[in-house]
C-alpha cells in the first residue's frame, strides 16, 4: 500500500511522468475487465454505450446497456457527457451513482434525437447553378385512379392461347450468346 499523505509528504498533483505511469498500470489493471469490474467511478449509463477497452492497441469496444453499471475515470465520463456541434448531443448520457453529484433516482427515457444531433435541411441552390433544385410548387402531383382497375387485375392481355401460338413454335433468332465459338479459338488450344 502507498503511504498516506503526511506532513512531510504534502499533497501535490501528479508529475507528467507519474501521469504516464498511472495511466500505464490502469491500462494493464483494466486489460482483461469489463466495463462493470474495472478501475474507476461508477457511473449509470442512460442509453446504450460502447466504452472504449483501456490500453487496447485494436481500439476495442463493450457494449453496455442502458440502465446496466460501468466504471469510468472522471475523464472518460467528461468525454461520453460531452456536448457541442461536433457531437450533437443535448443531454447527458452517464449520470454518477455516488457523491455529491450522484443519484439513485429513476433512469429517465432519452430519446434518439437527443443524442443524435439536429438535422438540417439542405439549402437551395442559388438559380442558373448546375445543382439538382426541388420541384416548383404545382409540377408535381399524384394519379389516383378511382375504379382501381390496373393492369395486374386482369392477368395476362390474350386470353386466348392460340394467338400465340405461332410465336411460340418458332425459333428465336440467333444473338451473340448464342452463337457458337469460331474455329480460331479451338485452334489455339491444340
């Protein structure tokens, strides 16, 4: 165990190189955990999550479900809870299970657009532009046929199978596919 905080030994932030360490060993801590086992806070995720595996060169991922426990360093949290334009998301999707900024209370129902960002139309092109333009207002319209009669009711045009018979008996004429190899071809090969 390290030596609590003393007199002597006064509080103080990390080194960058006891930075790269503690990331290191959490890194190696974490290799074989789950999201629910491993090193860090735990969080409760609000919807569905895929957490990064800590210190996997393959750049891995768990997939945690809403509602279920994950374990997240105050960083990685910071990082899903993140908003802005880039991410469009608009509300938290991990919330602290404890602490003074935790809570147990109900999960509440977040819904895709939340999280997924605005969508925006398009805007029209400018005119004489070579750019595909809507429709003008009227162009378009839609054909309802009243008597619902389309062509598929009726089935096949003839009823009659003796108008096409002649068709039928004779050979269709000859196309490329059906034409045989020339004899240079089988040349070649001997």
């Amino acid at each position: 165990m390290p030596p609590a905080v003393t007199e002597t030994n006064e509080a103080r932030p990390l080194s960058d190189e006891e930075r790269r360490a503690l990331r290191d060993l959490m890194a190696r801590e974490n290799a074989w955990a789950t999201p629910a086992t491993r090193v860090g806070e735990p969080y409760v995720a609000l919807v569905n999550l895929s957490v990064p595996r800590r210190g996997d060169k393959d750049r891995q991922t768990d997939l945690v479900h809403a509602g279920e426990t994950v374990y997240l360093t105050d960083e990685e949290a910071r990082l899903f809870n993140r908003r802005g334009n880039r991410d469009g998301r608009q509300v938290d999707v991990v919330r602290k299970l404890s602490g003074p900024d935790g809570s147990r209370g109900e999960i509440p129902r977040i819904l895709p657009r939340a999280v997924s960002g605005r969508l925006f139309r398009p805007p029209v092109p400018e005119p004489g532009s070579g750019e595909a333009r809507p429709d003008p207002e009227g162009s378009s319209r839609v054909q309802v046929i009243e008597d619902g009669r389309a062509p598929e009711v009726d089935g096949a045009m003839s009823a009659d199978p003796s108008e096409m018979a002649d068709t039928l008996r004779s050979a269709a004429a000859a196309d490329a596919m059906d034409l045989p190899p020339r004899g240079a071809r089988a040349r070649r090969g001997q």
